[in-house]
C-alpha cells in the first residue's frame, strides 16, 4: 500500500524505457564531500572537465513566483502539522552553519576552472564571463518525432518562439500547475553542464534564493556502481557537512533543488518490476533506483529537479514524471556571439600583459571577429554552439598571446583539449552493450568523411557522401541504434548546413580546421586500411596472445570476409604469426608515406602559411569578398599533415587515450622511423618561404626532440622572408631551432614585421646564424639595443648583416656603433635608408676605429651631407679590412664629389661608392646600384628616388662628353638609356 503524501504527481503520459538496475556501494568510494582534503574527488563531477564554452548565466532577479507557490503549496499539503521547535528548526536552517559550509564547498569547486582554461590567460570567474543562451520550451511531441534524414532541411537551428528564461525553469505551466521536475536538455556542445555549473554558484553567492538548499549529482558517476545505498548516506557521503540537515529533508518547509547531471549515463527502468517504490531516505536501494523515485516524486515529494541529458536520452522518462521539458539552442542569434567574444577577449590581462599597445591589438581582434560575424560566414553557424565559442578565442589566444619559448601549447594540442573538455568519459549510448566510445565512433565515421573529403580536396558534401559513410556498413540493430543516438545528439557538432550561396544543399564541417584535425586522426588510428591489413592485424592480436587456434582465427576472418574467401587462407594459417604481422606493419608505413606526402605536397606551394590560414577562416579576410559566380580559390589542406604529427605527440596520445582513442608508444615510435628519412631528404628541398614555416610548425607539433633535431641540422639556409613573424612564430621557430646547436648559413628574416620582442625570443637562434636578414621591418632603437647585444655575445658569429629600411636613426645608430667597436666577427653590415643622419653616420666613424674585421659598409640613401662623408671615408682609407663603402644617394654637394672624387684618387685600396660614373668612366657597381633602387622603390619615397636618379642621370651626361672614346660613350649611353628607363616607369607608376 501507498501513503498518500508518497504517491507522484499527475502529469502527462511518456514512453517507458528498460534498463539494468544500478547499484552504489563504490559511489561511496568515487564521490567525496568538496570539503574533503585537497586533491580527493569532488561530490560533484560534471562527467567532462567543465569549460566557458557557453558560460550560460541566470538573471540577478531569483525565481520569486516559485517561492510564493511553495507556501500556498506547504499549506494544502496533506502532511502532518510541524511542532514549534522543528519550525524554528526550518526557519534556522537557511542560515546554518551547515548550509554555509555546504555553499563554501560547493563555490570552492565549482569556481575551480580546467587546466585547458588557464593555460590561455588567467582564470575567468562565471561572474565575470558568461553569455544567457537561447532556451526554448519544448514538448514532447516535438521531442519524439522521428528523426530527420541526413539533409540540410532541418538541421539548422529552428526559430525560438517560445523562449524561456533560466529564473523561469520552475514556473507554474500552461496549466497553471507547479512544476516540480525540469528536463534540460540539448546537442553536444550547447553547455548544459556550464549551466548547471553556474546555477550552483549563484545559489552558492546567495543569488537563487528561492532554495534553501541545492544538491547536485553527477548521474556518471552515480552509474559506476550498483551497490545498494540510502539517499541520506549518499548525501552525508558526499557532502558532509550536510548531516544535520538531511534529516529535514523530507520536509514541505525546506525548499530542496535536486540537480541531476548527465542523466543519459544512467540507465532508468520506471516499470514497477524493474524498480520498486521507496519513499524511506534511510532505505538503501541502487542509485538509479534513487533517481527514478526522486523523478516519481515518491522520494522527496517537495524537492525540485532539475535533469541535464542529451535529446537521445529525454524520453527515457515518462511524461507524466516532467513538468516541462526546455531545450538549450545555444548562441543562435549572433549578437550573442558577439557578446561573448567581447566580453572573452576585452578581459584585462587576457594576453599576459596590461599595455595599451595589446589592449589596442585586443580590440581590433573584436572588431575584426564581429565583422566577419556580420557577413553571416561560416563562423557564424558555428559559433552557434557555445563551445565553438570557446575554441574560437582559445585559438585567437594562441595565435597573438602565445610569448613563452617553446609555446606552452599546440595547435594540435588545443583541438584535442577541446574534444575532451566535450567528449571526455562519455560513450555513444549508456544502453548498448558494446559501451563505444563517442569519439571513438566519430573518429570512425566522421573521420572517414573527413579523408574522403581531404584527399579528393573538397569541403562540401552532399546527402549521398553522409549517407556513404555512415550507413554503408549498418548491418545490426545495434549499429542502426548507435547511428540515430550519433544523429540526434552529435551531428551538429561536427557538421553544419554550408551558408555560401549555390551550397545551401550540402555539409561542410563546422570550421574547416575541424575536418582536417579528424581526417588526420582517422589515419593515425589506423581506420585507413586495407582488407589484408585489417585481418592481419586482429589474427596477429590473436595468435600472439593463444598461439595458433584455427577456429578463432577463422571467425575473426569471416567478420570481414566472405565464406567463400576462407579456404584460400587455410594455405596462410601455417606462416603465422609472422605472415600477418608483417601486413600490420605495412600499416605504419602507410600512416608515415601520407604524412610526407601530405607535408610536401607542391600544388599547394605559395599559399599562406597554415597558422595564417587559421587566422584567416576566424577573422576573414580584410578587402572585398568573392563575387557569388566567381569560382573559389582552391581548397588547401596543409593542416591535415600536421595534426597527423601532432596527434602522435605524447601529450595528446595521453588525452586520446582518455577519449576512448588509443595510440601505442610502439605505433607512434614505428611512424616516426618510417617518416623519418622521405622528411629529412625532403626537407632538403627548396622550399617557399610559408611551406617552410609549415615544415617548423609540424616540427613543433609533433614534440619529437630527437626526431626535429636530425631534421633540422640539415637546414642550412632558412628563407622565411615576407612572412609575418608573430609572437608564436617566433616562438616556434626559437623552439625548433633550439632542439640543435648547428651554426646556420644564412636566416632571412626581411619584411617578416619582427620588433624587439621578436628579437628576444629569437636571440638565442640568431647567435648561431652568419647572414642574417633583418632588413624592412619595423627595428628601431630599442631593437638596435639588442641587436648591440646580440653582436657583443661571446658566441656571435653573425658575419654579415644587413639592417636596410629600418627606422635606425641617430640614437639606433650609437647602439651599433657601440657593437661595431667590439664585435669580433661582423665583415659586411649594411645600412642603407635607416635615417641615420649625418649625427647617425659620424657616430660609426668614431668607433670605426676600433673595429678589425669590417669589410663593407653601406650607409647610402641616409641624408648624408658633405662633411660626414668625408670623414667616414677619410678613416675608411686607414681601416686595416674595409675595402667598400656605400655612399650613393645621399645629399653630397658639387664640391663634395669633387673631393670624394680626390680621395678615390688616394684611396688605398677602399671602394666607394657613390656615383654610377668614375671619372670619365662608368663604375663597375652600376648595375648593383640600379638593382638596389628597383628592389626597395616600393618602401621608398618616390619623388625622392626620381630626384636621385635626374642628378646621376646628369653626372652620366656630363662624364660621357668629357671622354672621347667611342668606347666608353656607348657604355655610359647603355646606362643612360636604364636610368631614363626607370624614371619613365616610375612616373607611370609601373615600378
């Protein structure tokens, strides 16, 4: 028989569900109190690591309306009126110690942020970042409609017409009924676990005062055991300072909020045979048996409940248990998005630093981003989920904020983080008995559509492609299960309807890098075999474990082969176990040919490099779009090998490990033998400045100190120019080189934007390097300082450097002649166009002096009078080494070149040059000169430049009549003829 305070609640009909029991004994073991010693398990894990992707917050205003109903509630209850002492108790507990004790608890833990969130800027509070999502009420007629096929019609996020805010969860309904239970539920990705985690640190900081009490659960961990356990057991279990309040917990006057995370983990059988009735709190029964009467109503009748699940799991409750059902649809307007970054990367101190200069870069990053946002891109759509969010920002901070040399983090790195901060724990369908890992299933199928599409380079898919990969192997009821479980709760995480126009009708992935990350993750799995392959390995597996059991080895085979096939294999059975091993081995070759293949690929040559790419697809592309009819640029791929070699890291190979994906230490150790001489002879190439920089990057992310160090000793040369040198490509770069001590030919660095902080990371890799390119960037004084140090080092053995169109100046130029002075190695330093001046030029003639091993000197194009030429050549003549000094272009008077053209005459062996004649002919260095003025007219002033060229056009005219050889006439008439040449395309601006 029932008491009638214990019956449940009327509501609506629902579906049953069968399930195993579940008990709890080891629950007692897994799920301590917050207030236990540092370092146990918290009483409440969210089943992931709980991140900002979708910091979802609840208004400042608490849930009133539901408090006034409690007590019009309390009063009609049928339960037995209270003695005055146990009312005072009720009144008290609000404000008890316990209670207090119990919100310290709960706000010490779930305050605690992942480590993937402080390793991209200090630690945000839920107070501070967090965006409302869109939650929409639902019902149950539109949670059982049959799923949709595998088409755009329906994928996209549904208009919110009944939106409904978070303070309004436990309002009364259509019906005017209270509504005790809540069932929360939305896609992978939307932040039902950052909700439930913001809801506790509300009412932790008196913000949800319309309960008194909040007892969270984690329903993954509730699922480990099935050992029999009390409610109140359980809860002193786990939150002990609770124990003198537990007692009041069947209470009407005690207002209770139950929160059970995660409930697609648990397995609830609602039948009456399956799960008996227990309205007792001291009864022990399996913890499923706990929530299924909780959601009854038949344990704690007054308590709310509020339920998280994913959609594939909502009817596994019947109805009539459910008040309302609200469906989480994440950030669906871009404004929200918008906000989220703003507030994500507007936060002070986000890059490390204070400065007004990051502050600046932070904002343009905003601006940028909501720019792109507004053009309704691809972003948009993927942004839609709250954890795309998150990634966005984590991996904008990676590309600006990253300043530590070796970067604490990798691209690779951070994709996987991100798939265990969403997929950590969790398999596909807590019912089916294989227990599949949901990446592992995604890795699977996903990752296959992800290959097809990067080796056949294509981003769009259509119906067929899906239906390809996901169906083609459907042969049991398990599999058909497991695929609507994937469609339903994971389909959108990884795939969106495209949003260019003429592709509304297929896929793409949710960010292109998404696609080539899971494609490099279904080759390094091993998914990518060959029939052969894929028996050897298994019959491999098996014979070394049970030596040669012919029945089992041929029912391993007859999985993937047909009956017919078997009898030719009996033939093979007497070569094991060596046969087949060598098959599985081909394996490892397989993964190492791709991945060179893939790195060296020449179609995609002079292409921006990937870590521009990336930064591309987020903030897009500055200028204007691509007209609708004009055709694309080709798709490229250069990430896919990366992630390849990233992915065998043994850092990510540990965070697979716990995504359900196993890599070997032996696997990866065979691929890197494998890959390691077709990378190394490769490597020796030419190659395109950005594929260079690709080459580094996927040296970095594999985290292979051994391998990277044979690679890199045979670099002599590194080309890098034009590329923009960011704080994390310096850092890259600083970390690659630093696996060897080699001395390095020659490092070209020009026009690649570096400052002082590029110097710095860098300074350890240029000591090492003879010619050194430093010339268009932005190096002013301050650079000049380290630059000063770097050639004062006792291991320098820079020799030539050159530092032309730089902002030197006259203070830049007393740092360099402080380093010329005492530098033991530097022969040719050039420092044409540096706006030196003639204070900059006659600080280098005092410390010329001092040096002993210069060689050249160029100081043309810097505003060079007279007097400061004169003196520079006059104590070049007396320089036991220099031989060359570059003069032209500068502002040299009639008389100066006069007396110039006197100590050419006396020179003693120093080359000056100044003009393109030598008295009455033409100078040897013609041509190099001519050649200087055409490579930087582009960074030049070219009224300046064209002023230049009239007075050397005239000092030629003039040369030429004073000389009565034919000879040498037609020699200056040729040179006159390519200066008249580059004056006439300068004025018509095609130069």
């Amino acid at each position: 028989m029932q008491c009638p305070r214990c019956l449940p609640q009327a509501g609506t009909s629902w579906s049953r569900i069968q399930g195993p029991k579940l008990g709890g004994r080891e629950i007692m073991r897994m799920l301590l109190s917050p207030s236990s010693a540092p370092g146990a398990r918290s009483s409440f894990i969210l089943g992931k690591m709980l991140h900002p992707a979708g910091r979802l917050c609840s208004k400042t205003s608490p849930l009133r309306s539901f408090a006034r109903y409690q007590g019009g509630f309390r009063e009609s209850a049928s339960q037995p009126s209270s003695t005055r002492p146990g009312q005072m108790a009720l009144r008290n507990v609000a404000s008890s110690d316990a209670i207090q004790k119990h919100r310290k608890s709960l706000s010490d833990w779930f305050s605690h942020q992942p480590n993937e969130e402080r390793q991209f800027g200090p630690s945000f509070s839920l107070d501070t970042i967090h965006v409302d999502p869109v939650i929409r009420e639902s019902s149950l007629e539109e949670i059982l409609k049959p799923s949709p096929d595998l088409t755009i019609l329906n994928q996209l996020q549904s208009p919110c017409s009944r939106t409904i805010g978070l303070q309004n969860l436990f309002d009364v309904d259509a019906c005017r009924q209270q509504v005790k239970n809540v069932v929360l539920y939305g896609t992978v990705g939307t932040g039902k676990s950052t909700l439930i985690k913001k809801m506790v640190v509300d009412w932790c900081h008196g913000r949800l005062p319309r309960f008194e009490l909040v007892i969270p659960f984690s329903c993954e961990d509730l699922s480990q055991s099935n050992v029999p356990v009390s409610l109140r057991r359980l809860i002193t279990k786990k939150y002990l300072h609770l124990k003198e309040v537990v007692p009041l917990l069947g209470s009407a006057n005690l207002k209770v909020l139950v929160i059970l995370n995660g409930m697609e983990q648990l397995n609830l059988d609602f039948r009456l045979s399956g799960t008996e009735l227990c309205c007792d709190p001291n009864e022990a029964v399996p913890p499923s048996a706990i929530v299924v009467n909780l959601l009854r109503k038949y344990l704690l009748p007054e308590a709310s409940i509020i339920v998280t699940t994913r959609p594939s799991a909502v009817r596994r409750i019947p109805s009539k248990y459910v008040g309302r059902y609200a469906e989480i649809c994440g950030f669906s307007n871009t404004n929200l998005q918008k906000q989220y970054f703003q507030m994500r990367l507007s936060q002070p101190g986000c890059d490390g630093s204070g400065s007004s200069s990051n502050s600046d870069e932070r904002d343009n990053l905003v601006e940028m981003l909501s720019r792109n946002l507004e053009r309704h891109n691809q972003i948009a759509a993927a942004c839609f989920l709250p954890s795309y969010c998150w990634l966005v920002c984590t991996t904008l901070h990676f590309l600006y904020f990253t300043k530590s040399v070796p970067p604490s983090q990798t691209l690779t790195g951070i994709y996987t983080s991100f798939l265990r901060l969403n997929f950590s724990g969790e398999i596909l369908d807590s019912t089916d008995s294989t227990n599949v890992s949901m990446m592992k299933y995604v890795a699977k199928t996903v990752g296959k559509l992800a290959h097809e599409g990067v080796m056949s380079r294509r981003t769009c898919f259509s119906d067929e492609d899906l239906q390809k990969c996901f169906e083609v192997e459907m042969k049991t009821e398990g599999e058909l299960n497991l695929l609507n479980v994937f469609r339903t709760d994971v389909f959108r995480f990884f795939l969106t309807p495209c949003v260019q126009p003429g592709k509304e009708h297929t896929f793409v992935f949710t960010i292109p890098a998404m696609q080539e990350y899971l494609a490099a993750l279904y080759v390094v799995l091993g998914e990518k075999k060959t029939l052969a392959q894929r028996v050897g390995k298994e019959v491999s597996e098996v014979i070394g474990k049970i030596s040669e059991d012919v029945t089992l080895v041929l029912s391993i085979v007859s999985k993937v082969l047909p009956l017919r096939i078997l009898p030719l294999l009996f033939g093979l059975l007497k070569m094991f176990p060596r046969f087949f091993n060598r098959l599985s081995g081909k394996d490892r070759d397989t993964i190492a040919h791709t991945m060179a293949v893939e790195m060296f690929k020449e179609e995609d040559y002079f292409n921006d490099d990937v870590l521009d790419q990336i930064n591309s697809s987020i903030l897009g592309v500055e200028g204007p779009l691509h007209h609708p009819e004009e055709a694309p640029d080709d798709e490229v791929f250069e990430l896919f090998p990366i992630f390849m070699g990233g992915l065998l890291s043994r850092r990510n190979r540990a965070l697979l490990e716990q995504l359900g994906c196993s890599i070997k230490n032996l696997a990866a150790f065979e691929i890197a033998n494998a890959m390691k001489k077709t990378m190394i002879r490769n490597s020796r190439k030419w190659l395109p400045p950005s594929e260079l920089m690709d080459y580094l990057v996927f040296l970095h992310e594999f985290q292979n100190e051994r391998f990277t160090a044979e690679a890199i000793r045979s670099l002599r040369a590194i080309n890098l120019s034009s590329i923009k040198m960011t704080p994390l490509k310096c850092s890259i770069l600083a970390s690659v080189m630093g696996t060897t001590s080699h001395e390095v030919e020659e490092l070209n660095l020009s026009s690649c934007h570096l400052d002082v902080s590029s110097l710095r990371t860098l300074f350890p890799v240029l000591l090492r390097c003879q010619k050194l390119h430093l010339q268009l960037n932005s190096l002013g004084p301050e650079a000049c300082r380290e630059i000063r140090d770097l050639l004062l080092h006792n291991k320098c053995v820079v020799s030539t450097l050159r530092l032309s169109d730089n902002p030197v100046t006259e203070q830049g130029a007393k740092y360099l002649a402080e380093a010329i002075a005492g530098n033991r190695s530097l022969t040719h330093l050039s420092l044409l166009h540096t706006s030196l001046g003639n204070q900059g030029v006659e600080v280098i003639t005092q410390h010329l002096a001092q040096n002993q091993h210069l060689k050249e000197l160029d100081v043309g194009y810097n505003s060079v009078t007279d007097e400061a030429a004169l003196g520079l050549v006059e104590v070049a003549k007396r320089h036991a080494t220099l031989k060359e000094v570059h003069l032209y272009f500068n502002d040299i008077s009639e008389e100066g070149k006069r007396a110039l053209h006197a100590l050419r005459r006396d020179r003693d062996g120093v080359q000056v040059l100044v003009f393109l004649t030598v008295g009455t002919d033409v100078s040897d260095y013609w041509a190099f000169i001519l050649s200087v003025v055409q490579k930087n007219l582009p960074n030049w002033d070219r009224e300046r430049v064209q002023q230049h060229l009239s007075l050397l056009l005239q000092d030629l005219e003039c040369s030429r009549r004073q000389t009565g050889n034919p000879w040498k006439k037609a020699k200056f008439l040729r040179v006159e003829n390519e200066v008249k040449k580059m004056l006439v395309k300068i004025q018509q601006g095609t130069l």
